[in-house]
C-alpha cells in the first residue's frame, strides 16, 4: 500500500512573489506546494506599502495564500543582521513550520538560511522545478526569465546562463 505524500510547504519573500507575478505565473507556487505562507511583514510590503505596483493585486487575490506572523522574535534589530524584517520573519517562520522550500532571492538572506539548514530556492529555482515537473515547457521557462531579465527584477547575466544550461 503506497503512503500518501507528506504535504509541502513554502515559506515566501516578497520579490519571488513579485517576480512571478511580472511573468503572470504567481500560479507556480500553489502547484508545487501544498501549502504557500507569507509572513505578514511580507504581505504588508507587497500588498499595503506595495500598493499599485507589480505583485500587489495578484497577491492580494491570491486566496490559497496563508498569511502569518513567526512566533519568535529576533534577537537582534534588522539593521544589525543585515536583513530587513520580512527576510527575517521569512527565516524565522521557515524554521517554526520545518519548511520544504524558503523562497528568496536576497544574497544575505539566502545564506543565513542556508546557514541555519533551511532548504532555500529563489525565483529561478521555482521556474526550473515547474519545468522539471511539466508544467512550464522550455519555451515558457525561457520566456519568463526573459521577462524578469528586462523588468526591475535584478538577474546577473550569470544566474541567467546558469538556468539556460538547467533547462538543457
């Protein structure tokens, strides 16, 4: 008798959840994952302070999106980190729900999560798991990066050939 799969859950920052919305495909993450949580410091950044700009609409309609705050505190001020309080409530939340996915992009961030053992993806990392799993085609995958590429979403020309050899 076969087991049922263990549901997956993904904690999100707030440029993948503009990222993937500039490419009309904020979709991904309710495909890939079970369960999609944004910290409401992030919410409120995308949505609140965001308002009118890439990623607030689409996240603010997005109803299997779940909203919620860490129970923990950081012990240090953001500023001190390096981290600002979403990156943070990203890390912290991450570790409270034993993530599957942390999805950031921030340099900084990504390597204290990394650091503290989390299973950390970027927007990239999402676009290249839908295509794994057939649900983006090359051509699509292409095209989306292509997008973010000439959006005011920074991509190194490095990160760029590194997706392009993923995809081969």
């Amino acid at each position: 008798m076969d087991r049922p799969r263990e549901r997956a859950v993904g904690v999100v920052n707030s440029t993948p959840l503009i990222a993937l919305s500039i490419v009309g495909r904020l979709d991904l993450l309710s495909v890939l994952l079970d369960d999609v949580v944004v910290p409401a410091s992030v919410y409120e950044e995308v949505v609140g302070q965001g308002r009118g700009r890439p990623g607030s609409l689409e996240v603010s309609e997005a109803e299997w999106l779940t909203v919620r705050s860490p129970e923990e505190t950081s012990p240090l001020p953001a500023e001190v980190i390096g981290l600002d309080q979403g990156e943070i409530d990203v890390i912290l939340l991450a570790g409270e729900l034993e993530a599957d996915w942390v999805l950031i992009d921030e340099k900084l961030a990504r390597q204290i999560g990394k650091a503290m053992g989390l299973r950390v993806r970027g927007t990239l990392g999402v676009l290249l798991a839908a295509y794994r799993d057939g649900i983006l085609s090359r051509e699509e995958s292409l095209e989306a990066v292509d997008r973010l590429a000439h959006s005011s979403v920074r991509l190194s020309n490095k990160l760029v050939r590194w997706f392009e050899r993923q995809l081969e």
